[in-house]
C-alpha cells in the first residue's frame, strides 16, 4: 500500500501522500491511521494528493461514497479534505465531489495544489 502520511504543523493539517494502486479496503487503513493523527492533534483539515494513485479497475461511483460516507464516522464533523488529483482522473474526481455531497462530507477536488492549500485555509 504505498502511501506517506505527514504534517504542516503550521498551518495544522495532515498530508497524504497516495501513489501506486490502492483498493477500497487499503484506502480505509489510510483513513484509520488519518482519523488517529487527526484528534491526537485536533486539527480539522487533511491534504491528500492522489496524483500519482491509481484506481484498481473496479473502484467506481458506490466506492468512492463508501469511503467518504465513512469520513463522517472517523473524522470530526467540521473536517475540511481538500484532494489534489491529476487531470487523467477527472471522472474519479467528480465522483469523489458528488460522494461528498450525498454524504455530507466538506471534501472538495482540485487539479492545483495552489488552489486546493488556498481552500484549506
């Protein structure tokens, strides 16, 4: 499972970094190891950049809101999750954004880093 998981402790937000290939089931560790890092520090904002990730095959629309619907369950309920995705993934991106919505989750994808640090805050 070839993630990193780091921080900014100045501006009080945890990084992901994804690359490689990862299943729903592998995408729910990283959430776990997130949700721990999250309130040891009691911060409300995660960056993930899913540049370099790489859906398996069979990861569609049901996936993407099964992981986020669980955001709501791991996570506090005033997270912001600002996601940096590349452009060839677009249609995993506007998954992602209408899984947010249906859940309720605050998660929003980018296709700039820039854009997406700004929305943090």
């Amino acid at each position: 499972m070839p993630y990193k998981l780091s921080e900014n402790k100045e501006k009080h937000y945890v990084i992901v970094t994804h690359s490689g290939e990862l299943s729903l089931d592998e995408l729910k560790l990283v959430q776990g190891e997130v949700a721990t890092l999250i309130n040891i520090r009691e911060w409300t904002k995660v960056y993930i950049d899913a540049r370099e990730i790489v859906f398996h095959p069979a990861f569609h629309l049901m996936d993407h809101y099964i992981l986020t619907e669980s955001h709501k369950f791991v996570l506090p309920p005033n997270i912001k999750i600002a996601v940096v995705g590349a452009r060839e993934q677009q249609l995993h991106g506007k998954n992602i954004d209408a899984a947010g919505r249906l859940a309720e989750v605050n998660i929003k994808v980018f296709y700039s880093e820039e854009l997406a640090l700004e929305w943090l805050g």
